[in-house]
C-alpha cells in the first residue's frame, strides 16, 4: 500500500467490489526457496463465521502447491495505471509518476475439500460467462462428465480467509483539480480511458 495517506482505499465493500470485478491477480508465498508468485482468478466464496473468502485454484504441478496449506498469503489485484507525464500538468515543477489502483488481501490459505473444486469452477465461470452476455453462458453440463473429473484431478482448490484489506487509489488526490483535469484529458489522449474516468471522479 503507498505511504502517503491520501491515496489510502479502506472501504471494504468497494475493495470486495473491485476484486469481484477483475477477478484476476497474484498470489503470493514464502517457501523454502523463496518467495514465488502465482497468477490466479478469483471468485468470493459464501462468508463463514464473519469471515471474507476468496477462491482460487492453482495446477497440482505448481511450485506454490506443496507450500500452500496451512500458510500466510498476500493477493494483489491492479486495475486501471499508466505513467504521468510532468508536461501534462501544463504547470511548472512537476516530476513523472504513475498512478494507479490496486488492492492487497492478506490471509491465511487453506486447502479446499476435493468435493468443493467443481462449485469453485462453477462460480468462476458463471461470473464470467455473465459478463459476455448475450452470448449462452458455458457451464460444465456440456462437457463429458469423465473427462471433467480427469482434469479436475490436475488442480488444487484453494480459500484465502481474509484478514488484512489494504488498498491504494492513487489518482493524483494531492493535486489541485484543474492539475489532475489536464492529466485526465492527456490520459484520453493516449488511450487510457479507464484510468482517465477514474481521475475524473475525485477522491
């Protein structure tokens, strides 16, 4: 999370919301070797005694897997960012920086029961299936059941239970508005349209 306390995100039903809506990111865990990263979708499973779990799955052959139960890990999901030019503040004395929004959870991992992987799939791609409306959404019904269950054997399924939200939405806050204006309309210019609506919207 960045230092400065203007750019700080706490609110904890935009952060969920945000994580449900990229639903992508990294996993990270310390092992013997080292630190290792992990790229995982994410979904949010059913609340359980007040607690927020995320679902994610990994292939059995990950490094991750054999480290996993049992552990403390860290999920970053990023959204919109892009590099600030200083000429884009049509101001003096500027300098380049990067903007950007991301959320951390932090938690400890547990191993889902075998019987539990194919409702985590479900839910992942039913969520995502949604968003391709008004294309039919796909559901494992079309598959052959066998072949299903073979591939299931390939993965891990995992819930981060978490209890550490930190969030960053550093979109020039500590600028006056016409200063973060101009960056926004430069952004457009270039192509950045979603970093340039966040701008927009104010802190």
């Amino acid at each position: 999370m960045h230092p400065d306390a203007a750019f700080r995100w706490d609110d904890l039903a935009s952060l969920t919301d945000f994580v449900s809506v990229h639903s992508f990111g990294m996993l990270f865990a310390s092992t013997p070797e080292g630190p290792r990263v992990a790229h995982v979708p994410v979904t949010w499973l059913d609340e359980r005694r007040d607690e927020m779990r995320l679902g994610f799955h990994l292939s059995r052959n990950n490094g991750l897997v054999r480290h996993l139960e049992g552990s403390r890990a860290l999920f970053v999901a990023n959204g919109p960012h892009g590099y600030v030019s200083p000429d884009w503040y049509n101001a003096a004395d500027q300098v380049p920086t990067w903007n950007y929004v991301s959320v951390e959870l932090e938690g400890s991992v547990s191993t889902l029961p075998p019987d539990d992987l194919p409702l985590l799939l479900d839910r992942l791609s039913g969520e995502n299936e949604a968003r391709l409306a008004p294309k039919p959404s796909w559901t494992r019904a079309r598959m052959d059941t066998e072949k299903f269950t073979r591939m299931l054997g390939g993965i891990v399924g995992y819930e981060l239970r978490v209890d550490q939200w930190r969030g960053t939405r550093k979109l020039g806050q500590n600028k006056p508005v016409a200063l973060r204006t101009s960056v926004a309309d430069a952004l457009e210019a270039v192509g950045n349209d979603a970093l340039a609506a966040l701008m927009r919207e104010g802190p």
